[in-house]
C-alpha cells in the first residue's frame, strides 16, 4: 500500500512538472503539493466509505425476509 501511495505520489508531481512547463529546481515543490492532493483524496475516500456502509447495510436488511419467532404456545 504504501508503494502504491508513493507510486501516485510521483505520477502526480511528474504531471504537475509537466503542467508547469517542466521546469528545474521545483521537484520538492511538486512532490510536496503532489503529496497533499494524495492525502486529500485518501482522506476524501475514508470519510466516503465510513459514510456509506450503514445504508448498505439497511439496503440489504430491508430487503431480506424477516423469519417469525416461534410462539412458546402457553
């Protein structure tokens, strides 16, 4: 995971390089600013997912049968 992160890390500063007319002596800047779009997507991604499981879960309940309890018959 951690290699994927850097891997996209480096794909973005390369495109911000290029968007900029790839120009010397900015490579920590773009890796830094690179680093923080990264950081904000992940961060976007988590609070998605942690916000869309529970209504999952009420999707797949609602749609299964509810069983009966068996009565004791006193």
């Amino acid at each position: 995971m951690i290699l994927e992160r850097q891997q996209r890390i480096q794909q973005r500063a390369y495109a911000l390089w290029e968007a900029e007319g790839q120009p010397h002596g900015m490579h920590e800047e773009h890796w830094h600013r690179a680093e923080k779009e990264v950081e904000a997507e992940e961060s976007a991604a988590r609070v998605k997912k942690a916000a869309s499981p529970p209504a999952a879960r009420e999707r797949n309940e609602a749609s299964r049968p509810r069983r009966r309890r068996k009565s004791s018959g006193a």
